[in-house]
C-alpha cells in the first residue's frame, strides 16, 4: 500500500493509435486531455507534464517515447502519480500493464489511475 499523500504532481498519459482512430472521438487525444483534466482539478493537483503518444500501438512500451519520458520522470522524482484515461490507453499488453502497476510504481511510490476502469 502506497503512503498516503495530499500533493500530486501528475503526469497526464494519452495515447492514440491508428487502429483506435477508427472507434472515433470518444477514444481522441483532446477527449481523453479533457476527461484527464476535469478530474485533476475536481482534485486539486498539480499538473506536471502531459505525455501523449498519438498514431502509435500500445502494444509495446520501448517503441513509445512519451511512455518512455514518463516513465523516466517517474523514476527521477518528477511525478508521483500517472493517470491515464483506461488501462487501454497505458498498454495493450495487460500483463506488462500489470507488472508495471503491481511492481514498478510501487517501487518508486508512484500512483496510478485509470480513470474509467476505476482503476
């Protein structure tokens, strides 16, 4: 369990791949920045960077330099809290996505929302 903290400088994650084009304006970047944005204000926090990959799968986390930049700033201190639209937008390799959630984050005391998975 992560220690409880009241100030988050937030690392907004958002990703659009040509595939996910075709599902239309519900999955685009300026969706997901707006859903994303609501919810950090409705919080208070502080928002430190966005980090969006548009056009690319999320298959992979190496080929995504957005992905590769946040996960960076995480490790340095920078952030202390990714969000992300769904766990669809983070990766589409689930148990990658999971190892990233239930070891890595917590390594660096980071926290991680899905924000429609409830996650």
């Amino acid at each position: 369990m992560l220690p409880k903290q009241t100030e988050y400088k937030v690392g907004m994650y958002m990703r659009l791949s040509r595939d996910d084009e075709r599902a239309g304006e519900s999955l685009s970047i300026e969706n997901q920045r707006t859903i994303l944005t609501r919810y950090i204000e409705e919080q208070g926090w502080i928002v430190y960077d966005e980090y969006i990959d548009d056009g690319i799968s999320g298959t992979t986390f190496e080929e995504r330099p957005s992905v590769q930049r946040l996960l960076e700033d995480a490790q340095n201190g920078r952030i202390n809290l990714i969000i992300c639209k769904d766990l669809s937008r983070f990766g589409r390799n689930y148990i990658e996505v999971g190892r990233y959630i239930d070891y890595i984050f917590p390594m660096y005391t980071i926290r991680f929302i899905a924000l429609t998975d409830n996650v």
